[in-house]
C-alpha cells in the first residue's frame, strides 16, 4: 500500500510510548479515516482505554519503516543494505573525484562505494562498524582493490578530522541517523570539500526539528536534494524511497 505524503507527515509527527501510537490532535475526520486505514494494515488497532493503536511490535519501529519506505512493508534491518551499482555511479557523478582527492567512506559496508572511488584514481578511507564487512574491507584492501586505511568502529563515535576533498556515503536510516551520520560526516570535510549521500526520502518531507534544520543547512550551503527513482535500492532487498543529497564544504 502506498501512502501520500500528508498521512506520512501525520505519522511522523506522531509520539510512541513502547508498543502503542497515539496521532497528533490536529487531525480532521477525513485525514484522520486515511491515516488509521494505514496503521490498521500495519498492525496498529486502535484501543479505546489506551486511546492509542496498539501493535504487536514496538511502535516506533513499525513506524519507522513505513516512513522509509512510503508503504506498509514487512519490518526489517535498515542498518547495511549495500548501495546498487547504479546508485554508486550516481553518487560518484554528483561527487566529481579525481584523481587528486582524498574521499572518505563513512559505514562502508562491504566497499561498493570505496571500490568505485578508487577507480576513479582517488584515495579513500574506509570505517565501517560490523565485522563481518570490515573483514570484506580488509582483504578488498589486500587484493589491492582499495588504497586507503580502514578502521573498524562506531562512524559517529570517531573524532572527525577535516582532511577529506569528497565524503560519499549510504548511512544507516533507521530512527533518522542518516540525517546525524551526515552531520557528523561534514565535520570531516574540507571547507572546499563536496559530501554525496544517499538517505531516506523522509528528509524531504518530514517536519519535525531535526529535518527542517538540515533542509536549512542544506539551502544555506548551496547544496541539493534529488529523489531517486522508486525502487532504487531493490536489488539490495528493500523498497525504501531514498534521496541523493549534495553538500558543499563551509
């Protein structure tokens, strides 16, 4: 079921207490139907002595995935879907790498990006959290297909250091840490710098404090948002909406 922006906005401006969702108060009956035909089909029925809707998982996360991905979709990990090829040549399109740079891939997975950055004649470091593909990274780097340092840990637990030319990035989305993985990710940059992201379509829609702020960085900065088409991510295995976004330096 696909679901238009207004009801998406509803949900994501509504609050979560464990397993149980209550709506904003704002809403009129029509908005109100649309929006429970949603969460109905997720799960979510509505308990009149909770005065909430109720799920059998918690609520935040259900409705985390719904706001990725613009349906009613089965829940999954939105931690490491690795980029599709054809994303990753769009990510390096917006970057402009040559051969001069020195990039940086944040959460680098299993190097889809770095693999294609080096390519390019650049110089790229790696971080990546989960072991098993900081184990891919390291013998990526051992058959020589990456040339720069990898180091295993937690992207926002790292101190940034401003000594990178391009960052290109697919952050994990879930629970908006996309949007605090970037933020983090421009600390890194060169002021004459350029960061390329892929994130969640909900940077483009959502209201909360979060998002508006980091639209406004974006607009200051001269930087971009552009929707990728549907279905981008899924020979990754999920149908997620996603973005590209584009950041200067400053």
């Amino acid at each position: 079921m696909k679901i238009d922006d207004e009801v998406l906005n509803v949900l994501s401006n509504s609050t979560s207490d464990g397993y149980q969702l209550r709506l904003p108060d704002y809403l009129n009956r029509q908005l109100y139907l649309r929006t429970n035909v949603v969460l109905e089909a997720a799960g979510g029925m509505w308990n009149r002595k909770a005065k909430a809707h109720c799920f059998s998982v918690p609520a935040a996360d259900a409705m985390d995935q719904i706001i990725l991905t613009g349906e009613v979709t089965v829940p999954q990990d939105f931690g490491y879907f690795p980029t599709p090829y054809p994303v990753v040549m769009k990510l390096l399109q917006r970057a402009e790498i040559h051969c001069r740079h020195r990039a940086l891939e944040p959460s680098a997975g299993r190097g889809a990006i770095a693999y294609e950055v080096v390519k390019q004649g650049a110089y790229v470091d790696c971080i990546e959290l989960l072991d098993n593909n900081y184990a891919e990274l390291l013998k990526m780097h051992d058959d020589g297909n990456l040339n720069g340092g990898i180091v295993q840990g937690d992207f926002l637990a790292i101190t940034p250091w401003r000594n990178y030319d391009r960052v290109v990035m697919n952050p994990p989305f879930a629970k908006q840490a996309d949007i605090h993985h970037v933020l983090h990710a421009l600390k890194f940059l060169k002021p004459i710098g350029l960061l390329v992201a892929v994130m969640s379509a909900g940077v483009s829609f959502r209201d909360n404090k979060l998002t508006t702020g980091f639209r406004e960085l974006v607009r200051e900065r001269g930087g971009e948002i552009e929707a990728l088409p549907e279905g981008s991510f899924k020979a990754s295995g999920t149908g997620v909406n996603t973005v590209i976004v584009t950041i200067p330096g400053a």
